[in-house]
C-alpha cells in the first residue's frame, strides 16, 4: 500500500519536487556538486537525461539546456514552469545527432533500470558526447548509516529496484567512460554516489 502511494506521489510533478525537496533540503547538496561539476560557459550545451520536471534546468543556461525524461506529465510540467528545450523520451535510444552535446547530467536514473538498459544509456550518453565532454552522473546507493531509517524506508518504497553500491556503478560506468573524480554525499536522508565520466 505504502509503494503505491509512493508510486502515485511520484507521478505528481508538483507534489514529487515538493516532497523531495522537503526530504532532500530543496536539493541544496545535489545542486552545488552539479554547479561545481558542469559549470556553464558561454555555448556549452548541456543534456539532462531523465530530467523528471525539471528541477535542475534552473542551473543551466536555456537557450543551451535539452531536459528528457520518458514521462510525459514530468515533460508537461516543466515546458510550463521552467526554460528550455523539453522533449519526452527514451535514454537507450536519445533522439540527438553524434556528438552534439558538451556535457550531461544523469540524476536518479539508473537506480530504476537492469544492467542491459544502463549499458543501452551509458552508450547513448557516450554517443551524444563531443569527444571532449564529460557526464556527472548521480545515482541512489543503499542508506549507508544502519540509522537512517527514512532514508531506508525510501528505498523500501521507492521504484528504483536496482539500488546499486558505488563499486557496481563503477564497473557499469567502465565499459564506456573513464571517471574522472567521484564521491558519496548526503542529500536530506538520501544518499548518492556521484561520478564525473569521460569518454573512453
């Protein structure tokens, strides 16, 4: 019963960014290592891949930000709240030409896929890269304190089925980019893994 109303929580855009903000401290932890790591200059364009309703377009310049997620409410929301180019689709099969993106931002997505489809998105991601672009990527990793009973329960009831350690990232992350620097942070009562990759 408490799944589902997680999973029905998380299919109200407004409702979701305000809870998560409320668990996670309005994000304040996730947005300084995505300011520190893909600090916008001037014509850098930046995909956010599994943008959900656009929480972190804010950080990047509009004119050259690409938001997609596969839900379209999540896609809905943020074309009316926020600046951008939105569009709905799939990470394993991304809708951009080679080579045509600076940079990408990958927040809470492969904790919900196996490891076929991880591999299908890291190799899109690497495919829309410019061969001098580089990815942070920040995913969920089990509640590291044995206390943290929230932040347990969340993983509990959220859908991210493949909760991974930072190691099995690692692994995935490998056959395709080399990572530059990494590090588990705490965002509220959740806690992330966060890598930057380059291209191999």
């Amino acid at each position: 019963m408490f799944s589902k109303l997680i999973a029905w929580l998380s299919d109200q855009p407004a409702l979701f960014l305000f809870l998560r903000g409320v668990l996670e401290n309005d994000f304040r932890a996730i947005r300084a290592i995505i300011a520190r790591d893909l600090a916008g200059r001037a014509g850098t364009r930046t995909l956010d891949l599994g943008c959900g309703p656009g929480a972190f377009s804010t950080l990047f310049a509009p004119e050259t930000y690409v938001g997609i997620d596969i839900n379209p409410r999540y896609i809905d929301y943020a074309r009316r709240h926020f600046k951008g180019a939105f569009s709905v689709g799939d990470a394993r099969s991304i809708e951009l030409a080679d080579s045509s993106v600076d940079q990408a931002l990958v927040f809470g997505l492969l904790h919900h896929l196996d490891d076929t489809a991880v591999r299908a998105v890291l190799g899109e991601m690497r495919r829309v890269l410019r061969p001098s672009g580089h990815a942070l990527v920040i995913e969920d990793i089990p509640a590291v304190s044995r206390v943290n009973l929230l932040g347990h329960l969340t993983h509990y009831a959220e859908n991210g089925e493949h909760i991974r350690a930072p190691e099995a990232y690692q692994r995935l992350y490998a056959e395709t980019f080399r990572t530059e620097h990494d590090e588990t942070l705490r965002s509220g009562i959740c806690d992330y893994y966060a890598a930057v990759l380059t291209p191999r």
